[in-house]
C-alpha cells in the first residue's frame, strides 16, 4: 500500500496511488475511448466556445457517500479559484467520485477548465461529468442490490407462512 500525506484517497482507502501526472496530465477517461462522445457532448452543450483558463485547487477533503446510512464509497470535496478575463476571482465546489482521476488532486494542484465568459461563476471542467455518471451507476447498482436482498429476506422470513396461510 503505498501512502500520501498530502492526497486524502491512498490514506484512508489503501488503494495505490496513481502519479500525479496521470491524474493531471493528459491521459484521462475524457481522452480515450470515450473522447468523441465528450467532444460531442461539449460541442452540444457549447463549452468549445468558452473561455479556458486555469483553475487552482483551494482544497480537497475526502468524505463518504452514504446510502441508507451506510457509508459505500469515497468521495473527494475540492474547491476552486480562478480568474475571469477582468481578473475577478471566482470559486467553485466539486464532489469527484473514487475512480475518478480528479479525486487525486491536492491543495495547490491546478486543473484546466472553461468558464462561460458571459456568466464566469459557471465553470465546465473535463472528467467531472463522466465522475458523476460512475457515482450514479455505482449507487444505483448497490441500491439495486440492497432491495433485491431486503426482498429476499422478507421472503424468506414471512413466505412460509404466507404459504401456509394459503394452504389452508
């Protein structure tokens, strides 16, 4: 298990860190197999017209998605800074899901973004939307399976003496 001090993911998950230019460089989810559905998807939302620019990580801190009040996955909080074209700062938060290479970032790491020039406080970032797409997927197959075994064990708790009921 390899441990960081400063990024919150390997220290409570163990799992092995990825280096920090595969988190940040150019290799990314949004950059493989998935690349011409994202340029679509930024062409049809109209991103490619915004204005890109550089964002720094404020800061990042880990907490747990819940579901049902059990805790089944890390989810990273960063916030972020950066400047429109008149040099006035503005500030985001972002929950990034564990298998997003976003959740690697630290205090002080800076990430590319586009901002809509007409209203800079909405701020599009690659990889954040296939994040929240694999969070919904992962919480929606768990809750999937928590009610098919919440089912299977009012069945077999109370389907014997249903069926008996019946029977007679």
């Amino acid at each position: 298990m390899v441990l960081d001090q400063h990024s919150c993911a390997g220290r409570l998950t163990g799992k092995p860190l990825r280096t920090r230019e595969s988190a940040l460089g150019t290799v990314g989810l949004w950059q493989t197999e998935h690349i011409v559905l994202i340029e679509f998807w930024e062409r049809l939302r109209g991103y490619h017209k915004w204005t890109p620019t550089k964002a720094t990580v404020q800061s990042s801190t880990l907490s747990g998605v819940e579901l049902a009040k059990q805790s089944v996955a890390w989810q990273s909080v960063c916030k972020i800074v950066w400047q429109d074209e008149d040099r006035v700062p503005h500030r985001a938060e972002f929950e990034v899901f564990e298998d997003s290479p976003l959740y690697q970032l630290i205090d002080g790491d800076t990430v590319d973004i586009r901002f809509n020039p007409t209203k800079p406080e909405q701020f599009y970032l690659p990889g954040l939307i296939q994040s929240r797409l694999a969070k919904a997927w992962k919480l929606t197959i768990f809750a999937v399976l928590f009610a098919l075994v919440l089912i299977g064990i009012v069945v077999a708790w109370f389907g014997p003496n249903i069926l008996t009921a019946l029977s007679h």
